[in-house]
C-alpha cells in the first residue's frame, strides 16, 4: 500500500530516494534547509545532474506525489516513515560528523512530542554513519518524546553517483537495519516494488551490522581500486600493461570487472570519507584496519605520482606552463566534484605555476563554486586546448573517447598527452604522432 513519506535532505541521496519512492506512487514530502533547492525543485528543475532524474521528478510532482518544503513541521506532519539523508562530512580527525543527524533526530523528535503526532511511527538513517549512531539516535528520541513511540532504523544507501536512478529502482539489495518486526514489515512493504526474492533481496540485519555493511561495501570498492593503481606502478616499472593485465583477470567471475580500472585515484563524496571515518572508528576501539589505511596512502600516492611525471616531463617546474585539462568531475555522468582527483590535481598545477584551462560537459558550475578565477573555464574540449603544452586527461566522459585528433593538434603547443584515465592505446597515439603517457603502460613518444 501506498504510503505517505518524508526524506529529509535532498541532495544526490534524498533527492533520488524521494523521487524514487513517489515513482512507486508513495507520497513524498521533501524538506531541505536550502532554500534555492527548494523552489528549483517545486519548478521541476533538478539542482543535480543526474542521468533520468528530472523526468521522473516533473512527472511526480506534476502528479502531486512529490511536495517540496523548508519547513520540517509540515514534511513529517503526515509522514508514517521519516528518511534521513542528510551529510556526514569528515571532522577534523577523519571521523564522520554526525551533527545534521543527532540535530535533525532531536527537532523531529521534539516536535512529535509538542504537536503530539502519533502518526509518525520509523524514523530511518540512509546517511552513511558509524557504527552505533542508530542506537544513539533511537536513545536520543527516547529522551526527548518519551511518550511517543518512533523507532529507529538504519537502511543505508548503496547507490553511485552517474546511475542513481537505474540502481534505486533496481538495487542489488537493499539493506534494513532493525530488529523491530513492526519496522521490518513496514520497511518490506515499502521496498517491495525495488526488490523481488532472488536476485535484488532485502536483508535484515542488526542495525550495527547494516551500518558496518555500508563501510565494507565502500571499503572494498576503493581497495579494488588502490590495488589496481598500486599494480600499475608495478607494471610500468617491468613493463607490462596493466589495461591488459586488468582484462585477464577480470574475466575470472571470482575477481569481476568492476572498480578495477587504474587511473588517478578514486574520488567523491563517499569513498575518501568513508575510507578515514573506518579507520577513525577502527581507532577508537584501538585496531588499525591496515588494508584500508593502504588504500587511503595509494590513493594519495596515485595522484601524487601523476603530477611528479608532468612536472619531471616540464623540466621540474611547472611555472609558465599551459594546461589543459578535460574532465572535472569526480567521475563520468555527475556534477558532483566533492573530493575530485581533476580538482586535486588542478592545485597541485596551480600551486606549481601552471596556468589551466578547463572543460567538463556537466561540472563547470560545480568547479566555478570551489575553484572561483583560479583556472580558466572553455566553452568546449576543443578550445580549452588552445596554446596549451599538453592536454591532460581527468576524467573519463564518453564524450573524450573519439575526439578529432587534428583539431587536438592544431590547438596544442607540443602534441603531448597525460591521460590519467587511460582512454587510448598507446601504439594508436603513437601512430597518431603523440607522445602520450598513460597509467600502468609504457609511455610513447612520436617516431620512436
Ligand atoms: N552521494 C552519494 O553517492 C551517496 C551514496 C550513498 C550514501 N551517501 C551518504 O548519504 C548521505 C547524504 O549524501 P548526499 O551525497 O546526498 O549529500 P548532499 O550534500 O548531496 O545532500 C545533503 C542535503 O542535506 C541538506 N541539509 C543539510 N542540513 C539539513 C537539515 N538540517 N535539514 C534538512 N536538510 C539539510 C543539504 O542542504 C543537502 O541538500 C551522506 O551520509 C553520504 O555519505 C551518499
């Protein structure tokens, strides 16, 4: 049965399960504390970029299942279940900051206990948060709405930015985290469109171990990743191709193709802080997760290194150097640049002198909000080439696959490539008259 919802935040999590469950033809109330979000949205403008999103959104809202709002009171005023997905940023130390979710918990909690709601039964965590946070928050809206009868329930969000509408309407799982039969059976028929017994189950766990759950999926996706960077090292030094190398294993159905693509380092809003807030935890209970804190140190390493072999190709300085660079992103088919490795690598150039010219399909705006005048911004891949010394490559868009090579050169000062995506193949550039360095394979040079 259809069911009348709150998602509180609506960012690329919030926004996408919102939608998603209206989709399902649930009524969703979204509530965010971000006003111009709030009136993109009720205009059926998605505020983010992501593939399929804003159809489903205009049609929803058109049909009156999705309501938009900054004022909490009204949101979970008819809710029976109340999503929480709002940020969970790094603190200082690395450990996630659970404030936005203790802080909204407490408002909602005081007031159910002020307008005496009853209606409002499971109140459930999608942010990504350290093991115990449902407990905490169950024992704080214990306190402060003793009378009040809302249980707490972890349900964490495995979706990636790029796909999130096709992976929330079809996830490989979904996870609920609660011991509570009541919760358990409200949250199956809630999820029952996404998910169907064989391939795409719901799992019920404890609320500690779905949390954890969270951490290990995201843990294991960047230590795929770091291991593949850490081999491309490898293979440059005995000159092996790591592409190939990636192919003969990830065949084997035991290893699989995924998150083993070797690059400049993974990026984003939940990998890095996800990996630190782990091993944060990890600390506070006095182990150190080694595998995960390698990860972590390849990872910077990777991106480190990258710079070191432009830098070392420009003499050892990078002042007065023209660069540029294609993709901002984090990764393909999103705006979202929290944490890029293009914006990491950007200050790394800036901060030795180079002058960088810019161009991604979907995230200049989001670029322009961190890194202001410092770069310039082209008006497509093509003129961010213009009197540059060498294109670097940052981000893997389609759209960067099967470029017009004379217009590339007939823009570039010297016909040199960095692709730290490994887009192309070496002998194909080498025919093509690049000198072309890549990760993980043997760099080419024209004519050699
Ligand atoms: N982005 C992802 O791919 C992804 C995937 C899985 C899990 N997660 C986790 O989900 C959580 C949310 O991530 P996100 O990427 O959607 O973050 P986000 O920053 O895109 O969205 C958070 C939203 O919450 C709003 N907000 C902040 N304080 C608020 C308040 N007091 N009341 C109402 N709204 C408030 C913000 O304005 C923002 O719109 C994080 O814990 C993240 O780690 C993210």
């Amino acid at each position: 049965m259809a069911q009348t919802l709150a998602v509180i935040g609506t960012g690329y999590v919030g926004l996408v399960s919102g939608v998603c469950f209206a989709e399902h033809g649930n009524t969703v109330w979204c509530m965010d504390v971000d006003q111009d979000k709030i009136e993109r949205l009720r205009r059926g403008e998605s505020p983010i970029y992501e593939p399929g999103l804003e159809p489903l959104l205009q049609r929803n809202l058109h049909e009156g299942r999705l309501i938009f709002t900054e004022d909490l009171r009204q949101a979970i005023h008819h809710a029976t279940v109340v999503f929480l997905c709002l940020p969970t940023p790094p603190d200082q130390d690395g450990s996630a900051d659970i404030h936005y979710v203790l802080d909204t918990a407490r408002a909602i909690a005081e007031i159910v206990a002020h307008d005496g709601i009853d209606r409002l039964r499971i109140l459930v965590n999608r942010s990504t948060v350290p093991v115990g946070t449902t407990e905490q928050v169950q024992t704080l809206v214990r306190q402060v709405a003793p009378s009040a009868d809302i249980r707490v329930a972890s349900n964490p969000e495995f979706m990636s930015e790029g796909n999130a509408v096709q992976q929330t309407l079809n996830p490989d799982r979904v996870v609920v985290g609660s011991s509570d039969p009541d919760v358990i059976t409200v949250l199956r028929e809630l999820y029952q469109p996404f998910v169907d017994d064989y391939d795409r189950p719901l799992l019920v766990m404890d609320d500690k171990s779905a949390e954890v759950t969270k951490y290990a999926a995201n843990a294991f996706l960047a230590l795929r990743i770091s291991f593949m960077n850490e081999l491309s090292r490898y293979c440059e030094s005995v000159g092996a191709d790591i592409e190939l190398v990636r192919t003969g294993i990830s065949l084997d159905p035991r290893i699989g193709r995924t998150y083993l693509h070797p690059g400049i380092g993974f990026g984003g809003s939940c990998l890095p802080k996800d990996i630190r807030a782990l091993v944060r935890s990890a600390h506070q209970v006095g182990m150190s997760l080694q595998l995960v804190e390698a990860t972590a140190n390849i990872n910077a390493e990777q991106l480190h290194r990258f710079v070191e072999r432009i830098r070392h190709r420009f003499g050892g300085s990078l002042a007065r150097r023209r660069f540029a660079v294609w993709g901002l992103a984090f990764k393909p088919n999103t705006d979202d640049v929290r944490e890029s490795p293009a914006h990491k690598l950007i200050s790394a150039l800036l901060a030795d002198g180079a002058t960088i010219t810019a161009y991604d399909p979907e995230a200049m705006d989001t670029t322009r909000r961190v890194l202001g005048d410092r770069i310039e911004y082209a008006r497509d891949m093509y003129s961010a080439l213009d009197g540059a010394d060498a294109l670097i490559v940052a981000t893997e868009w389609a759209e960067f696959r099967m470029p017009d090579w004379d217009n590339i050169k007939s823009r570039l000062q010297e016909n040199v490539i960095f692709d730290g995506r490994n887009l192309w193949h070496p002998n194909m550039m080498q025919v093509l008259g690049f000198e072309y360095h890549s990760i993980g394979r043997r760099s080419v040079f024209p004519g050699v």
